[in-house]
C-alpha cells in the first residue's frame, strides 16, 4: 500500500542511535527495509534542551555531546554502541530522510542530567542556569527546565529560546518541532510547582492579586515563607493560579508557532502527562484548547496504557480505561486537530519493553484506541487517533514491525457506519464550569464517570459536540448535566434521536420523576436521569459511601495517581452501566463478566464485536448480541479454531490482557 492510502498516518519517535553514522546514507535504508514503510514523519529525540541553546550554526563541523546522541546518553542500544554524530552528519540524516518522503521533527525534553560514560553529567547551559529551573512549594530547585521562567538577567527565557529554535531548524532542514514532556506542560505538577519568586511575581503582576503582608517580597531562600506562600495560593487562588498557568503555556506556544509557521514549519505537541482536558488543565497547566488556538498543529497523546500496566513507571495500575476516556474527550474538546497517539514499544533507556515483555497489551491497546470515534454535524465519524507515534523506534526487528503493522491496519483500516452504544455529549461551557465545581465539592469530573463506566462494561466509544447533535441518531449519554448552561440543556432534552441518559450531580433542569438511580440522598450524591427511553430502573442504589464529609487526600504529585474524590458506590456505577447497555441494545457479556468487556461497530452487513480480557489468564467471554447469529469469523490471529454461535451468543477464549475481534453476521 502507497503511503498516501493508508488508512493512518504513522510516525516513528527515535534517538540518533538508532541510526548509523557509519552508513553512507547514515542507517536510513536500513530502517526502512526493517520497518517496510515509510513514516510519515521522523522526530528525533535529542533529550536535552541545550540541542537548542548551545547551537552556534553550521559554519564548523563539531562532535554534539553524548546526551545529544542518546536519550541519557545511554551507552547502547540493541543495534550498536551510542556513535559520536557531528552536527554535519545530522545534517545529512534529515537530508536523507528527505529523500524517502520522510518529514523529520525534532524534540527534546526539559531535562538535562545524565550518567556519560560512568560520570554524572548535566548539560552546560542549563546546569548555568538554577533560576531557570522548576522550583518546589518549598524552594528547593529541581533539575528540569521551566521554560515560563525568566533568566536571571531579566529576560523571559522565550525571547532567548524562539530565536535559537528558528536557527536551529533552519539549519538543519527540521519540519518541525515535536514539543516534549516539560515544554507541552510542566512536569511536577501545579500543586507542588512552580512557586518561585519569578513565577509567582508573574502570576500576581497578571491576576492583579495581592498576597498578604506576611508573603510579600521574596520567601525562594526561606522554606517555611515559601512553603506557606505556596499553601496559601493553592487553598485561596487556585483558579487564579491555574489560569495564569493556562494562559502562559498558550502565549509561550503561540510565539513558537507564528516564528515557525512563518517559517513552513509546523509544531506538535506531548499531551498533559496521559491526562484529560480536565486534568492536563487542573494539574499540568495544558489547556488543550487554547494551545490549538495558539496555533499547535497536532498532539501526541500519552496512551502509553500497556507500558503503564506492566510497571514501566514502577507502580502498579493498569489505566487502559482512564486513557481511553482521556482520548475520546481530548478530541470532543479539540474535534479538528489531529490527535495522534503514542504507541509504546520499548525504552532501553528507561528499561520497560511491550512488544516482547506484554504483546497480547499492546494489541489490546491498539484495537482499543483505534475505535474510539468522533460524530460531527453532518452525521460521519472520525477517529479520534490519527494513528501511532512509535515510542521508541530503535532496535525493533523486521517481523516485529510487521506484527505492529497488522495490527494498525486491522484497527484503522475499517470503516462502521455506525458505533453500537451510546454517543457521550461534550459541553465547552460544562468543561469551563467543572473546575469551580471539582474544587468546591469533589464530585466526579466527566472523565472520571467515563472510565469507570467503561471498566464497568458500557461501552461508551463516540463523543459528539453538544452543537452537532444534529448529525446524532441513537442514545445519548451526558455527564454532569447540573454545569451545562440552560440553552445546551434544552437542545439535549429536545433531542428525538433516541433515549438520553444523564449522570451527575442533582439538578431542578431535568424532572425529578426521570431520575431513575441515585447514589443516595445526599446533595453532592450522583444521580441518574432517563430521558425518552424505556428502562428497567434498579431500585434506588442507596446511600454512597463517600457521599457525606470530605476526601481529605491532597492532591497527587505524579501523574500516575488519582485526583481526590468523593468516593461513589460500586453499585451505581454498575447500575449505570447497565442501563447504558440495555438503552443502547448493545452488545452483553453474560459470562465471565468480572474480568472481559465487549462492544461492537457496525460495519454494514457484519458487526466487528471486540471482546477483551482484563485478567492475568485466558476467559472464556460470553456475549450475547441479543440477534440471531448467521456465522462468526476471526479478524484476530487469535483463537486459530472457529468460533461457533448458539444463537445470539457467542463464547470465545480471550488471551491474558489481551483481546479478540470478531466478524459477526
């Protein structure tokens, strides 16, 4: 297949190692013959900032440092020991990239410490300068760029950084620039940084806040001061303080897209830390919107689930359905720009390995984001990933990239006529009122009510824009419908398409005599409304745990953990999901329920019914699409047997964590 008809784009993510400086066209035909297709575009992973602060032109071939060539300038990959490149030969890697059709980004993070060859290490200009790096609650300086910063001349580090960044990709014939981990977001999160001198002086100049007399002047040198200044802005201003940050990022990135885009270049970048719109806001500072406004071309999506699941990152959480959730309303919050999702395969680096240590995941991972669907105005779906960004893309072997290859085409090359569930609606006016509501009360945000729906079986695999809902046939689900502005809350009870379910805090806009489920009698209880549609309601569920006081955990520092919720009954959520099933006729799992999940897009005369399998061991899954079944064939290279109906039912045997995809007539 040409590269212009393939059903998504692909892009490899890739350090210099994984070239060959040696080569006469530097291990490009090499990578092209191991991967059999050329990407669409190459970003090379040049680690550290300094790639950009240090360059001093073209004019004299010089070697570029270790942490340059290697992502901590690690010593060796699984094809060669890391080569010293010179700033010529890089030259000549994007040119031969060219020559296959393959644009090439660069891309670095905001880190700068490495291990060189045994030896503590950090890259010069950015060891120079401390007052540039993140700063914690209690003035300590961790070693990581913030990139809002000024120098310690005064200048606003941007008004050195776009500048250097233009040269830089002159020189070099970049087409573009891939904004990584710490220039996309901060990395520590808002609650823990970055409370600085600097930054919080700019925050008060930009908010007109004043802070009391005792937290005035400088606290950097003083931890307790600091440690105090910061409570107090976290506790008192924290709207405030996170849309100072908002707006910084999306200034910061709207003067890297017009020098760029002035120059033909394009610009995309990292999402939030795997975090949602809500959470990459609230905790990262990403306001995705704004920074599409500011011009960003594209995001790279962290869904990097598979990885996470097995302990790349040291912790034990399997958060394929928090991703999941995050995809489908990252793109109903940005419908128009391409979401392209990271798919990890391996980092020696960081010593965690998918494709050999978890293969059945990350197949999973791959069908389970590639029917993820977008409804627009006139009725067509999109997807909401573009497709892959490869992370990382050295050391893989032929047949592996072929395995990768079946399974992109098997998950983006179909296309349904329709999703078999309910279209969640997103509201830009609730998403703006939920930061109010989640600080005042800890109520599920959206996110938070999608995933745990999915995890409970509902499968909720298309999102609409509440203005579009004129190309919506079937259910609808809206979450949080006590934020939605009055004129949206009409248009969605006026809604004769199908049955609308509402979840969310009580609300006198949707009658009372609707509600069909409640989490118990509490006013910041969840409850659940049934618009138009026939159900059979469970009894009230009862009172929720969590319903009554207050979490009391305080915000999370990594990104791996939770925000703090007021907790919500098992048996709501379960309620919920299967109203959503039965509201939707969709597909059931009656067997093996606790461990396998199912759904299903039409395809016009066959339905592909996707069955996964969350457990450790292979399930035998149960489903029953509640229509006679003609004939079943496999679209997975798993099972090798034929998969035999009773019925409406199907059962078939699932891989641990894995999934099997079905065409059902």
């Amino acid at each position: 297949m040409a590269l212009g008809e393939r059903s998504h784009d692909r892009w490899l993510w890739i350090e210099l190692i994984g070239f060959d400086n040696e080569s006469p066209d530097l291990g490009v035909g090499d990578l092209l013959a191991r991967t059999g297709f050329a990407p669409q575009a190459v970003s090379l992973l040049f680690f550290t900032p300094d790639f950009v602060h240090t360059h001093a032109g073209m004019a004299d071939e010089h070697v570029l440092p270790p942490d340059q060539c290697a992502y901590c300038a690690r010593p060796l990959g699984r094809e060669r020991k890391r080569q010293a490149w010179t700033n010529w030969q890089l030259k000549r890697l994007v040119e031969a990239l060219h020559a296959r059709g393959v644009a090439v980004y660069c891309s670095f993070f905001n880190l700068f410490s490495s291990t060189v060859d045994g030896q503590f290490h950090q890259s010069p200009w950015c060891a120079a300068h401390p007052e540039m790096w993140e700063t914690r609650r209690n003035g300590d300086r961790a070693a990581m760029l913030c990139p809002l910063k000024r120098m310690a001349d005064g200048i606003e580090y941007e008004a050195f950084f776009v500048p250097q960044l233009v040269q830089v990709m002159d020189d070099y014939g970049f087409d573009g620039y891939h904004g990584a981990d710490g220039y996309s977001s901060t990395r520590l999160p808002l609650n823990e940084i970055d409370y600085s001198d600097d930054m919080v002086d700019q925050w008060r100049r930009a908010s007109g806040v004043e802070l009391p007399d005792s937290l005035r002047g400088p606290c950097e040198k003083d931890p307790a001061r600091c440690e105090e200044r910061a409570a107090w802005i976290w506790a008192n201003q924290r709207e405030s303080w996170l849309e100072f940050w908002a707006e910084r990022f999306a200034g910061f990135w709207s003067l890297v897209t017009s020098a760029l885009h002035a120059k033909g270049k394009r610009v995309v970048l990292n999402s939030g830390w795997t975090r949602d719109p809500f959470q990459a806001a609230y905790r990262y500072g990403a306001d995705y919107q704004r920074l599409a406004r500011a011009g960003v071309d594209g995001f790279v999506v962290e869904t990097v689930s598979a990885g996470v699941s097995i302990g790349a990152e040291g912790i034990l959480t399997d958060p394929r359905y928090d991703y999941q959730a995050m995809l489908l309303l990252m793109k109903g919050y940005t419908p128009d720009v391409p979401l392209m999702c990271l798919n990890g395969t391996q980092d020696t680096c960081e010593q965690w390995d998918v494709l050999r240590h978890a293969p059945t995941a990350s197949e999973r991972e791959i069908l389970s984001l590639s029917s993820l669907f977008l409804r627009r105005a006139d009725g067509s779906l999109t997807r909401c990933s573009s497709g892959p960004v490869v992370c990382l893309s050295d050391g893989i072997a032929a047949h592996e990239w072929q395995w990768l290859s079946d399974r992109w085409e098997l998950g983006f090359a179909y296309r349904p006529t329709r999703t078999i569930g309910p279209t969640l609606v997103w509201s830009d006016a609730a998403h703006q009122a939920q930061l109010a509501d989640y600080i005042a009360t800890r109520r599920w945000t959206v996110h938070k009510t999608v995933y745990e729906l999915m995890a409970a079986n509902a499968p909720i695999r298309t999102i609409a824009r509440a203005e579009d809902l004129s190309g919506v046939t079937g259910p609808l689900l809206v979450v949080n419908p006590h934020l939605w502005p009055a004129d949206e809350l009409v248009r969605v009870r006026n809604y004769t398409g199908g049955p609308v379910m509402a979840i969310g805090g009580r609300t006198g806009a949707l009658p009372a005599e609707a509600i069909v489920a409640e989490d118990g009698p509490d006013s910041m209880a969840l409850v659940c409304w049934v618009l138009g549609g026939a159900a059979s309601p469970p009894a009230a569920v009862g009172d929720g745990p969590g319903n009554v006081g207050w979490p009391t955990a305080p915000d999370p520092v990594t990104f791996l953990e939770e925000l703090p919720y007021r907790a919500v009954s098992a048996q709501f959520v379960q309620a919920c999901a299967r109203l959503i099933v039965q509201l939707s006729e969709a597909v059931e799992v009656v067997g093996r329920a606790d461990v396998t999940r199912a759904w299903a897009v039409d395809l016009g005369e066959i339905q592909r019914l996707f069955i996964t399998n969350d457990s450790h061991y292979y399930a035998a899954a149960e489903v029953d699409l509640h229509r006679p079944i003609e004939s079943v064939a496999v679209a997975t290279c798993f099972p090798g047997m034929p998969v035999m109906p009773n019925g409406s039912r199907i059962t078939v045997r699932v891989p641990p964590r894995g999934i099997v995809a079905l065409d059902v007539r």
